[in-house]
C-alpha cells in the first residue's frame, strides 16, 4: 500500500511540473530579463510546494546564501522594473 502512495504522489507531482512547464513554453528568456527572473522564482516555489522537507537538513550556512541569492534576485527585479529612458547610456 506504501508503494501505491508514493506512486500516486509522484504521478501527481509530474501532473504539476507539467501544467508549470507549459505555461513558460512560448517564453523568450534570452531577450526578456525579468520573464527569466519570474521562472527562477516560479521553479523555485514550485520545488518547494512539491517537496514541504526540502530544507529539513539544510545547515545554517546553506540557508544564509540562499536567502542572499533571493535579496539578489529581488534587487535585479527590482532594477528590471526601471523603465530603460531613465538608465544612463554610457
């Protein structure tokens, strides 16, 4: 009965990952920024959601960098936001 459980869970986590899959497929990365930053942070919550123990054995260390990468993250969000007129050209 265990097996069946865990088949189920996987089944319906493929189900997921694929309905998020399809929802980036037409999406350019190499020419949109913040579209990139949006899939990082959307794969980021969708591994998270699909793995609640994700972080059980993470140590002190580990949990300090990834919070730098995501103040990163948000700063460069928030820089994207910027319309390009008011960026210096130099």
């Amino acid at each position: 009965m265990f097996l069946k459980e865990q088949l189920l869970s996987r089944i319906k986590q493929w189900e997921t990952f694929n309905i998020w899959e399809e929802s980036y497929q037409n999406t350019c990365f190499e020419k949109d920024s913040a579209s990139l930053l949006k899939w990082y942070n959307a794969a980021w919550e969708l591994a998270r959601n699909l793995n609640p123990e994700w972080g059980r054995d993470l140590s002190e260390e580990k949990i300090l960098r990834l919070q730098k990468t995501r103040n990163i993250l948000s700063m460069l969000r928030e820089i994207n936001k910027i319309p390009s007129n008011i960026v210096s050209k130099r």
